[in-house]
C-alpha cells in the first residue's frame, strides 16, 4: 500500500487505485495545488499495472464544491483574473488523462458534486452516488460559463434541453433524479455507500481488464476530438467571463455569503 500528497491522497491495493480529494474544509474545492496532486494521481494509476480499477471520491461530507472561488487569480496583461492558464494546463489534462486511463475509472460520489467536480465526475467511466450526494452546475451562481467538459459531457447524454436547465439555471439535481436522468448508474443510502462502492471496484478489478479497456476505448472513440475541443472551447470562454462585472459580483456574493445581484455585464 503507498500513499503520496495531502490535497489528493493516493492508495494502491487489490488492485485498486484510490483517489481522495483532500480539502475537505473547503468541500475538495479545487486550487492549482490539489489540481497539480489529482493529476499526478491518475496517472501514476493509469500507468500502474497492478491498478485494474480507478477509484476517485471526496474526504468528509464532498466529493467537490468545483474550483475554489475564494483564492486570488494571478492576473493577465490585462489585468483581468486568470481564469483559463490552470484550466488548460492543469484541470483540462485531468480529464482528458481519465478519458485515457486504459482502464475503469469510476467516480464515488460522497456528496456534493458542484461546477468542475460535476465534470470531474462525469469524464468517469462509472458513477456510483450516495442518497444524499446532488450534482450542481454552479457556474452560473458566480456568473461564469461552464468548463472541465460539462458543456461536452452533458450535451452528450441529456441533450441540449436538459444540459441548458441544469446549467443556466444552476439547480441541484439529486443522486436519484440524476439516475433516472442517465447520469449516475447506481444510487446507495449513505450507510451502505462504502461498501457498495468496495463491492463495485472489487468486481471490476476482478474483471477482464483488457475487454474493459477496449470497451472505453470503443465508447470514446467518436467523441474524443470533440472532448478535446470543447474543453479548448470552455477554457477560452471562461477567460471571456473574467472581465465581467457579473463574475466579480458572484465571487463577492460567495464570499459574503449572500445571493448575488448579477447587472447582466
Ligand atoms: O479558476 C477558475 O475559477 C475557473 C474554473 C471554474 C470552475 C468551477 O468549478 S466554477 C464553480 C465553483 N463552485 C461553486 O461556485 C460552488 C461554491 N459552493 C457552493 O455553492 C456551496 O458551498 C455548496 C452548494 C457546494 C455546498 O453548500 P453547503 O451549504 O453544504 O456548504 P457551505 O457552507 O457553502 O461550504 C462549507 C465551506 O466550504 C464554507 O467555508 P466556511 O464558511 O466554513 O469557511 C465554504 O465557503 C467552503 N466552500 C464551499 N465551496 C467552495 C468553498 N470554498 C472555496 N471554493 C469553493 N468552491
């Protein structure tokens, strides 16, 4: 068994890789420290042979709150907030390296999912929730656009009607509606979470690793390009949302914790 840094934490046993977000006094919400650890977790996953089955979850009561909204950006030239360089260096090779895996990945959804945690969690292969867990696209609720690959992701398999309500309108959708919407495959009470989620990557690292990794790979085959180009697309028109007085507004609004009041510019 080994283990390796503090914002992400990793474990390797019986075949499974373990990954855990760990800022849980943040709700795992990202920063380029944690994003630089995940991604250095998936691929030491990805490239172990002994790992048949990727497992990524959240410490405490989240799987992820998405990119954490109460750090500083460093600025760009023009002095607006640098919201697309850790995207295209950082979160977007995290998803594209769990899209790569050549094995299962499968995302534990503890709780809450929010912005690019919902992303993170729909690049896997296999989503596995507790009752109480919900997915919000909160990018709308700070005023800014959405990225990680949701847009893709979504579109993909709700089409566009239902991926525009959930991200325009930034309501949280709960593990089981999420089910029967076709984003989540299984839904536990959050007593038998663990085990379900031991029990499922047990199975799948027991399973025939080489048919799975084919399997994935025949499934993106389509639609990899299109991944890669919409994550492009996102990061580009994020950076976009970072002159506007909206982002501004909702940031402050978090951070003050009280509803925003968005000018529409
Ligand atoms: O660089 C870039 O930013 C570009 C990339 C953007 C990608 C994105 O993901 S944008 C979307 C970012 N995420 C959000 O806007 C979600 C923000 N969080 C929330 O709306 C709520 O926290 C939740 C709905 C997720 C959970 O609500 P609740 O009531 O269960 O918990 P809470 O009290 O709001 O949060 C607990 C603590 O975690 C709290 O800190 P405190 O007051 O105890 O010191 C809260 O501020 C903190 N926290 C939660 N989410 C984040 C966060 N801190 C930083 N960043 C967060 N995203």
């Amino acid at each position: 068994m080994e283990r390796s840094r503090v914002t992400a934490s990793y474990e390797a046993s019986e075949g499974v890789g373990r990954i855990t977000l760990n800022r849980p006094q943040a709700l795992n919400a990202w920063n380029p420290d944690l994003g630089r650890a995940l991604l250095s977790c998936v691929q030491r996953a990805s490239a172990d042979d002994d790992v048949r089955v990727i497992v990524i979850t959240g410490a405490g009561r989240a799987f992820s709150a998405g990119a954490d909204v109460k750090e500083d950006r460093e600025l760009t030239a023009s002095g607006d907030p640098d919201l697309s360089t850790r995207l295209l260096t950082i979160y977007n090779p995290i998803v594209l390296a769990v899209r790569h895996a050549p094995k299962p990945v499968v995302a534990a959804v503890n709780g809450v999912a929010a912005g690019i945690g919902c992303s993170l969690a729909l690049a896997c292969d296999l989503v596995i929730a507790a009752e109480s867990a919900y997915f919000l696209w909160a990018f709308t609720r700070i005023g800014l656009a959405c990225d990680g690959g949701s847009g893709h992701f979504l579109n993909e398999r709700l089409g566009a009607v239902r991926a525009a309500e959930l991200m325009m309108l930034g309501e949280r959708l709960p593990a089981e509606k999420a089910r029967e919407w076709g984003l989540v495959n299984f839904v536990h009470s959050d007593d038998e979470f663990p085990s379900e989620v031991d029990q499922l990557c047990g199975r799948l690292a027991n399973g025939p690793s080489v048919a799975y990794s084919s399997i994935k790979a025949a499934l993106s085959a389509r639609s990899e390009g299109d991944l890669a180009e919409s994550l492009e697309f996102e990061a580009k028109a994020q950076q976009r949302q970072a002159s506007t007085a909206d982002y501004a507004e909702g940031v402050a609004a978090f951070k003050e914790k009280r509803p925003p009041a968005f000018a529409g510019h």
